[in-house]
C-alpha cells in the first residue's frame, strides 16, 4: 500500500469511517508500523480533544465570512507553493486532512483564535463571542498600524454595545478647535470627489482623495 | 492669478452640473456616525453641544446612556458632529462628522441574519490610526474611544439604525 494511501485509510479510521474488510486491514498495518501507530494515536488525540471543545454541529457565528477567509487562504496557498510533481491522488490526498470534520474544526479553532471571539476583556465585560451570540455587532480583526497605539476590543453586555477602546493615541492640542457638522449622506461624483454638505444643504467642502487615498477637505 | 481664484468656483460649477446628471449609486446600508466629547460635569463643554439632526432625541439619550455606562457616568456626552452616510456597494464610504477624526468604509455587503459586513478605517487627519473589519447588526452601536482633547476625550459611535 503507498503511503498515501495508509495516510487516509489512517484518517477515515480516525473517523469511523472504514467497513469491516478496511478496519480488519488497519489494525494490522497499525499492529506491524510503530510510526503509524504514533500517527493514528495522536489524530485520535487531537480529534478527542476538539470534539470537547466544539459541539458536534456548530457552524462558526459569520460562516459566510469565515468561509470566504479559508478560501482566500487556500487560494493564496496554492498560487504560494511550489508542488512538487504528483500523481492526481496524491494531490487529492494533500488537502484531504483539511476536508475531514476534524480537520475543518481544528482550522476553526484557529479562526476562533485568530478572531478573538474567546477573549474576554480586561475589564471582565463580555466576550465578543456574547456580541455574537445576542446578534449584536462584532469586530472581527482590528490593526492599529501606528507604533504604540493599541486596540482592546470587547462587547459590553451591560451597555449592550461594542467597544474598541484605543491606548497610545497622541493628545489633541488644546489649541485646535474640533468642528462638528450634521452632514447629510453625499453621492460620489465622477471626478471621485465628495460634495459634502450639511443636513441643511449647505456645501460643507468637497472631500478629494490624492493618489494614495488620504483624503483632502476643500473648502467652499 | 486669475486663473488659480477660477479654478475653485469651476470645481464646485462642474461638480453641480455633474450632480444633476449622474443616476444615484446603490448602497447596501445608510450609516449614522456621531463623534462625541466625553469631559466631566464641572467643565463646561456646551458649544461642543449640537442637536442631533440624523437620529431623535431619544436615540441620542439612550447612546448617552450606554456611553456612560461603557467609559463612565461621571462624564458627559456632548454631540460634536454627525453624518448619515449611505454605504456604497461598490465604492468606499467616508463618514465624516468632523474633520479631526472620521471614517472610510468599504462595504462587504449584507450580512447574514441582518445588518452589513464592513471594513472601516479611523482616520485622524491625514492618518489612518485603526482599521477593523466588523458586522453592524441594525441598533447595535459601535463605539470607539478616540483620542484626549482639552479636559476630555472624543469617542466615535458608528450605528446602523433599525430601520436602515
């Protein structure tokens, strides 16, 4: 038997998933190859231990998002990587780990971390995944890419809102004065400039954006 | 000279002509954006005061109160500045309450069980301080704490109102 072969005979047998002749076959090859013993044991290991944390069927709070971040990964992935020369099966065989139960919750209990949907607050507020679990909003991924500036994000179930709290933010001068305006919802133009006005009609500015996207206020 | 002090009053002409031509672009939320000033009672902070114009009364008093409740009670909440920004669906969005601090959004269309999939930058003038991706779910505000000003410090409430 080739290799890639034991492999997902290895793994449907982790699974349950082998008819009698098949499961007959495994445990004589388990019996006879050390090193696949250590393999198939630590799979159980590692399935055990994820079917603890995750319910049988769960799908993740934003599935569609999720879903659609795994993908631009795979993707990216596979334009990233070099193969090397395989036969149709083996190529199959390569991301078989990744289509089995198990191996979509281990990649969801990277995307929890990664989301940050199991952190709680410093504060001791609530989780974001409280946030999802009421419907109410959630932030998913945050960056904050000036040096020393940090985001600590969490959903208050109390206040029953989302909070992105900023550290590292540089005062204001005392000096400058902050406008406010009642600014109406603007249509883009065709030149890509933003007519803005007040709620009143007045033109407030028109917002330009200069060839790196950072926008400038004209004043009328 | 003369061509430069032209070349403003042309910009805005130009900008009004196209405005009556072009067909209306779709959008897949309309957004409310309020920029607040948190600062303790003792300090006097009534021309930061506006009245709301893009939500009521009582929605503003029922954000006060959660504002409160999230960076404090011992604070007020005045209303700088606010805009009600439709959310483009194949452009971004700018939700521009004031000038120091306001936001781009890039639509990522609607989400399931409601509300709209979104990216959103924080900018402070010319500089971009957060990015975030997030789902606003229809009453469920975002609030984010900005910088310190004077006696206080701005925060940023994004909301997508129920019936937008």
């Amino acid at each position: 038997m080739k290799p890639s072969e034991q492999e997902e005979l290895v793994h449907r047998w982790v699974d349950g998933d082998l008819d009698p002749a098949e499961e007959t076959r495994i445990e004589g090859l388990l019996a006879n190859d050390p090193h696949l013993r250590d393999e198939a044991d630590s799979l159980n290991s590692l399935r055990e231990s994820l079917r603890s944390e995750f319910p049988a069927e769960q799908e993740p709070p934003y599935p569609d998002f999720f879903n659609s971040q795994i993908q631009r990964l795979i993707v990216e992935d596979e334009q990233t990587t070099t193969a090397p020369t395989q036969s149709p099966a083996e190529t199959k065989s390569a991301f078989s780990w990744f289509a089995l139960p198990w191996g979509i919750a281990a990649a969801a209990l990277a995307g929890v971390a990664f989301m940050g949907l199991s952190r709680p607050s410093a504060d001791g507020t609530g989780s974001l995944a409280s946030a999802a679990a009421v419907g109410a909003t959630v932030v998913s991924t945050t960056y904050t890419p000036m040096i020393g500036v940090t985001a600590d994000t969490f959903f208050s179930d109390e206040a029953d809102a989302t909070v992105i709290r900023l550290a590292g933010l540089a005062t204001l001068p005392s000096s400058i004065e902050i406008e406010g305006y009642a600014a109406a919802s603007y249509q883009p133009d065709l030149g890509g400039a933003a007519q803005l006005r007040c709620i009143d009609g007045e033109i407030l500015y028109v917002l330009l954006e200069d060839s790196q996207g950072t926008p400038r206020f004209l004043a009328q | 000279m003369v061509a430069r002090s032209l070349i403003l009053p042309l910009l805005f002409l130009l900008l009004g002509s196209a405005k009556a031509q072009e067909p209306v672009v779709e959008t897949d939320a309309e957004i409310w954006g309020g920029l607040l000033y948190a600062v303790g009672p003792d300090t006097d902070a009534a021309d930061q005061d506006s009245e709301p114009r893009g939500i009521d009364v009582t929605a503003l008093a029922d954000l006060q109160k959660r504002l409160a409740i999230v960076f404090g009670d011992d604070k007020t909440y005045h209303l700088v500045g606010e805009h009600t920004q439709g959310l483009f669906k194949q452009y971004e969005s700018w939700l521009v309450p004031s000038k120091e601090l306001f936001l781009k959004l890039d639509s990522k269309g609607p989400a399931d069980g409601g509300g709209v999939n979104l990216n959103l930058q924080l900018w402070q003038e010319k500089k971009v301080i957060m990015k975030t991706d997030a789902t606003l779910r229809p009453g469920s505000p975002l609030f984010i704490e900005g910088p310190k000003w004077r006696d206080g410090n701005l925060v940023f409430v994004v909301l997508l109102p129920k019936n937008g």
